[in-house]
C-alpha cells in the first residue's frame, strides 16, 4: 500500500485543515490544473479506483507540477491544499506537504511525454500485479494502453526504488501496473490518464473473472495488427 494508507504517514502538517486546506482564491500558481485534480480526485472515488486517502495524482504544465496531497481522499481536495511542485520536487505553493508517491510521478514525467499521472489502488489491479508479472492483452482495447501491459517489480511505497521501476515499466505503455500495490496512468491530460487507469481496471476484472471460468483466449499479434489495420481504414 502507499504512503497514505499507512497510520502515522503523510499526516497533515501543523495547522492544516483535514479537508485539505481551504477553498481555491485568487492568484494561484495552476490554479485551473489545481481544480481539475479536485475533480478528478472525486471521480475516482464514486468510481472505486481508490479508497480512502489512497492513490494520488498530479498533472504537469511546463516545468510546474500540482500533486494531491498527502493523507487526504481524493473526494477531499481543495485548490490551494494542492502543492505546486518545480520538476527537482521543490515545492513552490500549496498549503499540504505533497504526495508521498511524488518521487514516482516526478520520473514519470521525466522520461515520458506525459501531462498527467493517475495511481490507483483499484481492486483487480491489485489482485492482478499480486499475481501476474504481466497482464496480456485479454481485449482488443488493450491496443489504446499499449497491449501487454507490465508488472513493476515491488518496492516499498515512494521510493526511488519504486520509481525506477514503474518508469521502467511505462516504456512504449500508456499503463503500467505494481506488484502487490496498484496502477499507473498517464496521459496528454487528466482525463486522459483517468480513461486509461479505467480501463485498465476493466481489462483486469475480465481477465480474472474469466479465469474462474475457464482458460481465456489471449489475442495474438497477428490478431491485434488486424485490429490496428482495420482502425485505419476508418
């Protein structure tokens, strides 16, 4: 689990209000960036990709990043307790120490052309990275994440470990997922990211339920490369 489901991690620094430290106001770094991530955090919360204060995500403009907080659920962010970051980590602006995970999006960032990182916790993520080194491509949707989509090697939660890991794992993928931890979207935008976390939680629930079924067909690569054809006739 990640930094901000553990008791005694990511707690509010002095002074901080529980729901995130207050409402937006005027003259915000990101301010618009700042408020999507107050969105999307709901979001993902009605949708069960995150439970309580687990998960985060952040969203890059130039050389600012805004990250959710830490010790904070996704349904409870405000704008201003949303740390604006420089690309070395330093934060410039927020009222909340950011995300314990912001070590992972910050590589992200840097070997990716990614605009936004989503990291979830969502059920058949979890039970697939604790079991699977590698989730195959079970659907042909699985073409818009990158096909086979694979498993990062466990590390514990925020470190550079894990970071290098999931960076690893991202190469030519739009997804990844984390032994034993969760998932990882990213995308030219927050929604963008948000679509590919769900969807990648969505293959995962086919292929295991599939499982307890029977032993399901995994398309090949002559299969997917006549579905890439036939999406560029239109």
């Amino acid at each position: 689990m990640n930094g901000e489901d553990v008791r005694g991690e990511d707690r509010p620094a002095p002074g901080d209000r529980s729901d995130g430290g207050g409402g937006g106001g005027g003259g915000m770094r990101l301010a618009r960036e700042r408020e999507e991530l107050c969105e999307i955090g709901r979001r993902m919360v009605e949708t069960g990709l995150v439970l309580g204060t687990s998960g985060n995500i952040s969203v890059r403009r130039g050389d600012l990043v805004a990250v959710s907080p830490g010790g904070v659920a996704l349904d409870r962010l405000t704008p201003a307790g949303c740390p604006v970051l420089d690309l070395s980590g330093t934060v410039l602006e927020g009222t909340r120490k950011p995300s314990s995970e912001t070590p992972m999006h910050l590589a992200i960032y840097e070997s990716t052309g990614a605009a936004a990182v989503v990291h979830t916790h969502s059920q058949y993520a979890v039970v697939v990275s604790s079991t699977m080194s590698e989730l195959p491509p079970i659907h042909y949707n699985a073409l818009l994440l990158g096909g086979l989509i694979r498993v990062a090697p466990y590390a514990t939660y925020g470190t550079p470990e894990l970071a290098a890991h999931v960076r690893a794992a991202l190469e030519g993928k739009q997804a990844a997922l984390m032994a034993n931890h969760g998932a990882v979207a990213v995308g030219a935008g927050l929604e963008q990211a948000l679509e590919g976390a769900s969807l990648l939680e969505w293959l995962c629930a086919v292929y295991v339920q599939a499982k307890m079924i029977g032993e399901p067909h995994i398309l090949t690569d002559e299969e997917l490369i006549a579905v890439i054809e036939r999406a560029a006739r239109g």
